[in-house]
C-alpha cells in the first residue's frame, strides 16, 4: 500500500488518487470548486477509510453540497 506522511499522520494513495480525480473531473467548473471537490474528496476518503463504512462520506458529501446551495442562492 502506498501511502504518504501528511502533518504527522499518513494518508493513502488509495485516498489521494481518486480525490484527485474528483478534483480534476470538477476542473470544468473553475479552479476553486476543483479544490474544493479535492478537499472534499480527502475527508470523505479518510471517512471510508477509518470507519470501514461508506455512510459517513455520504453523510458528508450531502452537507457539502446543502451549504453549496445554501450559500449560492442569490
């Protein structure tokens, strides 16, 4: 497994890889909501990862999206 050392703590590639690709998927929409969705990707990742469970990244992600559209009602 390859993983990286990230402020003390390790993060997987199996983690980064695909929330890189979200990030990159999300490109389309402009370079901060690319980092956006990068970060995003991270969390949830870390979710899955140390709770064995995908309801947590799911959980997540809905919230992130909730506040998304919360804040660009105009």
């Amino acid at each position: 497994m390859i993983t990286f050392s990230v402020f003390g703590d390790s993060l997987s590639g199996a983690v980064a890889f695909p929330a890189a690709l979200f990030g990159i998927i999300h490109l389309e929409a402009g370079v901060a909501v690319a980092i956006g969705a990068i970060v995003l990707g991270l969390i949830a990742g870390e979710l899955r990862r140390r709770s064995a469970s995908l309801l947590p990244a799911i959980v997540v992600h809905a919230l992130f999206n909730a506040a998304d559209a919360f804040w660009s009602q105009k």
